[in-house]
C-alpha cells in the first residue's frame, strides 16, 4: 500500500481540491481504473469546506471517510476521523503517510468510541445503512453546539428522505443542495432543541430456532434477521470436527461461529471481521450462548494477516461481495487466500455465496479442489481442502506404518 511518494502515481489516484492536489489510493490495492478512493461526495465537500473559516483550533470531525480522502486534505485541521472500519483505519494512515503526515496529525477513532468532548466542523459521509446514521448521529449530537458547522455528503443515491430526517431530528434544520456529478451536500444547522435526542440505540437481537440469542450493532449485515446464504450454511454446518481451531472470517453478529461451538464443544473459535461493531456484536452474541464458561478471541482485522501460517484448523466464512460502494470478488479473493496461509495442511474452508459470484472456480484456483456442500436456486456452499505438503504426507505414511 505505502510507496514512496511519487512513484507508480496515475490519474486516478491524485484527488485535486481546494486544499491542494493529494495521492490517495484504495486499500486493497485494486487496478481497475474506474474505482477511486474518493468520489464526487468527497469533492463537493471539500470545495464547500473551503468557503468556511479554516481555523485550525475549531475541533474538526469527519466520520466515514472510506480511505482517509478527506482525512488527507484537511490534515492541517488536525481532525478527529470515525470510522467502523478497520481497512478505512488502514488506509488512512497508509495515504497519510504517503504525504509525510506526522502520526498525530489525524486521530482515528472507531464509531464504538467516545467522540471528542466538542465538535466545531463536522463532516458526515453518509453510510449505506440508515441504522448506522441514526447511531453516529445520536452518539455525536451532544458534541454539537450552536456555531457548530455541519455537513453531510453523499452520491444521490445514498440520499433520501429518511436521510434528512434523522439531519432534522437529531441535529436541526437541514437542508439539501442540488446534485452535482450525482453527488449532493446535507447542511444542518443546530438547534438547541434537539440537545436531548437521548442516548443512541442499542444493538437488536432475535433467537435462532435453536435457541442462541444473535446480537447486531447497527452496521452489522443483515441485522436482525438470517440472510440466506447464512441460513444455507447453518444447515451444513459441520459436527464432527477433530480439530481445535475454528475461524469465523467476516463475522458480523457472529452467528457461524457460535452454531459451530455449539456443535462441537472441545473447539476453541477466534471471531475476525473488519468492522468494529462486528466484533462487539459477535462477542455479545458469544456471551449471551456461553457466558463467561468458555473463551472465545475476537480480533477487528483486516483478514487472517494477523494469524501465524498454518496455525487454524477450520475456517468458515459467507464474504461480503461489495467494497465501498463497488461490488465485486476483491474482498473475497482477499478472504480465500488469507484462509489458505493461515490453515494448516489438510484444514478445510467452508464457505457461501450467491451462485453468480462463481466462487467454486476461485477456490479451485487457490485450493487446486472445492467441493460442493449444499445448494439452492440462488446460493451454494462449497468446501475447499488445503492440500497437505510433501512433508506432511511424509509423516502421515510413517505414522500409518507404525499403526
């Protein structure tokens, strides 16, 4: 991710602005040249945010800034960037880094984390879902004053009426530009009234037939109820294993991985997503099965990178097949072949996914085999097998001579 500054530079990683011109680039690494690590949401607010005093002693506050572009241009404000992303965490320090940024000069903070005590600029990209809006806003209103200047940013897409709403509500009068490049600007201006908007919501919860308690913060995928793809690899959910550690990779509310501890009790399970709100609602889910009886790890990573080689027995993943606001394999193909690293010789995969993403050809490339679990019209589970090494084998024909 980070190069020397200069090198490799194209057109589409150079974001021009008021501010001045700023290499910015995605996280993974993608060369398709039509995906940039900005849109025209972040222009426009840029362009807007550079007619508004730029005092740098005003506290400023950008939430969602996907891969730091907006965290960047205003690093001489020394904002405060919220996220729920740990790739977006990532990335921004890999682009501030590119334009020698000292370490400090943006503070990074998770949305599961307290806000700064007050905000004088605050920059809102709106997210994709309105349940995580509605938290942000909630858990930052009491930071908001009167001359507090508030923007929110989106494609025309991502805004709506309910969008405004939640502005309205929680903040005060709000209103909407008009599109430009299908990007438009939310401006609000506080109201004292709205100062008692009460706390955030708290995480929802539903019951599986068999009994476990699933709980989902707001930014969670598919809150509050089954998805398909997970509904189909629950059945098929494996009840004999003769291994000791299992990865649930991409866990949101942590539902594979705990039907999996339930299924097989001597299984130690390690719960990896790059969301922060995953992670808590995967280990709430954890406690509400197992209480404080049986360990379990949770880690906010980007992936398996943070695992030894050949360390995890089982991995079991449904992979989200969008990035950002782009669909594609990306994320998964990161998913399979961190899988693969991290399982030791004969460790298996199992995974799901929508029948068009072709899925069992990726794996057949990464594995060299996959296997087909189970299927429906639009979903199918596959299973795939990391091959064991010569010397592995080697052992495994000792032993059975011995036997």
């Amino acid at each position: 991710m980070v190069v020397a500054r200069g090198e490799g530079v194209t057109p589409e990683t150079r974001l021009r602005a008021p501010q001045g011109e700023f290499e910015v680039r995605r996280l993974p690494a993608t060369h398709a040249p039509n995906l940039r690590a900005w849109d025209a949401a972040d222009e426009y607010v840029l362009r807007h945010v550079a007619t508004v005093d730029p005092d740098t002693d005003r506290q400023w506050v950008v939430v969602n800034d996907t891969f730091g572009a907006l965290a960047v241009a205003l690093a001489g404000c020394r904002p405060v960037a919220i996220s729920d992303s740990v790739v977006s965490q990532q990335a921004t320090r890999a682009n501030l880094a590119l334009h020698r940024c000292a370490d400090d000069s943006v503070q990074l903070l998770s949305s599961l984390d307290a806000p700064p005590a007050r905000i004088d600029a605050l920059i809102v990209k709106v997210p994709r879902t309105l349940a995580l809006l509605e938290h942000q806003l909630h858990r930052l209103r009491p930071s908001l004053h009167e001359g507090s200047v508030v923007l929110g940013a989106g494609m025309t897409k991502t805004i709506h009426t309910s969008t405004l709403d939640l502005f309205q509500r929680l903040v005060g009068p709000t209103s909407t530009t008009r599109a430009v490049k299908k990007a438009r600007l939310i401006t609000s201006t506080v109201d004292p009234a709205t100062a008692d908007a009460g706390p955030a919501p708290g995480p929802s919860s539903y019951r599986l037939a068999t009994g476990e308690q699933i709980v989902c913060h707001a930014s969670v995928f598919s809150a509050g109820r089954i998805d398909q793809g997970t509904a189909l690899l629950l059945e098929h959910l494996p009840t004999d294993l003769e291994v000791s550690r299992v990865v649930d990779l991409g866990c949101g509310s942590g539902i594979l991985g705990v039907r999996v501890a339930v299924l097989n009790p001597s299984v130690d399970v390690e719960f990896v997503d790059s969301s922060f709100m995953a992670i808590a609602s995967a280990e709430a889910t954890w406690r509400a099965a197992f209480g404080s009886e049986r360990p379990a790890t949770f880690a906010a990573a980007d992936g398996l990178d943070h695992l030894e080689p050949e360390s995890v027995d089982f991995v079991v993943t449904n992979p989200p097949f969008h990035a950002d606001r782009s669909m594609g394999d990306a994320v998964a193909w990161q998913m399979f072949t961190s899988a693969r690293r991290c399982l030791e010789p004969g460790g298996q995969l199992l995974v799901v996914g929508n029948r068009h993403l072709g899925y069992h050809a990726k794996l057949k490339r990464i594995f060299g085999n996959c296997t087909n679990v189970a299927s429906t019209p639009k979903f199918v589970a596959l299973r795939a097998t990391k091959g064991r090494s010569a010397r592995a084998k080697r052992r495994v024909s000792r032993d059975r001579d011995r036997r």
